[in-house]
C-alpha cells in the first residue's frame, strides 16, 4: 500500500464520517422543527378562549350534575315521606284498633261493676 491509497483512506473515512454527522445534524434539525411547531403555545386570545370554552363545559357539567342530583334528593325524599307517611298511618290505624278494644273492654268492666252494683244494693 503507498502513501496515495493511505491518503485516499483517511480522506475516505473522514468523507463518510462527514456525511453521517451531517445526515444526523438534518435530521436532528428536521424532528426539532416537527417538536417546535406542535409544541409551541398558542397566541393569548387563544388560550383564553379554550380557557372560557373549558369553563362553560365545566359549568354546563356541574349544573347538569347538580339538577341531577336535586331530582334524586326530591325523588328519595318523596319516597321516604311516602313510606313514612304508610307507617304512620298503619300505626295510627293499629292504635286506634287497641284503644277501641281497651275502651269496649273497660266498658265491659264497668258493666259489670254496674251490675255487681246493682245486685248488691238490691240485696242490701
């Protein structure tokens, strides 16, 4: 191997090394610029106005969600008045049945008493 085809090595390999780093720098360049364009923020008025469109959502969300969660509080609290309402008029009912019968058999009692009463003064 002589001095020339050494050289034309060298200045080979540097040639492709060359080519590689500048492949890699424009690439490189190319996927940075791709990052930088889908990256970079937007202009004022247009974050503002996601902004607003975000909190209108936001707001049309928690309404939608407290209507929804009002009407399930009326629902349950008219089903409970319902069931209480039942109740109390079962026990109201039964309450009523005891003190009729209490009454008719204290009555029954006095009756009786009457009669005893009688008897005696009638005997006496």
């Amino acid at each position: 191997m002589n001095n020339y085809d050494y050289e034309y090595g060298q200045v080979r390999e540097t040639s492709d090394s060359t080519k590689h780093i500048l492949t890699g720098i424009v690439v490189g360049g190319l996927i940075g610029a791709t990052a930088m364009m889908l990256l970079t923020p937007r202009s004022g008025e247009e974050i503002r106005a996601e902004i607003k469109d975000k909190a209108m959502d936001l707001r049309d969300r928690t309404t939608e969600t407290v209507k929804d969660t009002v009407s399930q509080a009326k629902s349950k609290a008219y089903e409970i008045k319902d069931t209480v309402t039942d109740t109390v008029r079962e026990k109201a009912e039964e309450m009523k049945q005891r003190g009729k019968h209490t009454v008719s058999r204290k009555l029954d009692d006095v009756s009786e008493a009457t009669e005893t009463g009688k008897k005696k003064v009638q005997e006496y």
